[in-house]
C-alpha cells in the first residue's frame, strides 16, 4: 500500500466534522427542504415596568418557505 492511499484510508476514519458541532436540521413539512434551529433573545415591553423582559425564542425556520414552528423543550 502506497503512503497516498494509507493516508486516504486514515482520513476516512477521522470525525467528519473535525470537533465542530453540526447545527440541528429537521425536514419542513410544507416544502420538504432542510429547516434550521434559531435560538434568539426577544424583549418585549411590558405596561408599567420600567425594565424590558428578554426572553429565549427556540424555533425551526424554512428558508425555502419562510414556514416556522416553535421548538419543543428538549429538541435540538
């Protein structure tokens, strides 16, 4: 075996994604393309308070589509 194709061999066998995590994806159900989790902060002003809420958005987004759904606790 040639050292080229022993060292294809050893890249087959290596994490693909090289330690980087791989953003969650779930099929649309409108148009069936890749939807992507978005986790963002909202804050939202509230009557009579002086401070704004921030909180927590989890939601699966289309980019084909622009079709969304609120994300389950514990999904990702």
């Amino acid at each position: 075996m040639s050292t080229k194709s022993a060292d294809m061999k050893r890249a087959d066998t290596k994490a693909p994604t090289g330690g980087v995590r791989i953003a969650p994806m779930k099929e649309c159900p409108m148009c069936g393309e890749s939807m992507r989790l978005s986790v963002r902060e909202v804050q939202e002003r509230l009557p009579g308070h002086g401070q704004p809420a921030t909180r927590t958005v989890r939601e699966w987004l289309c980019p084909e589509c622009d079709y969304f759904e609120e994300a389950e606790t514990g999904e990702e």
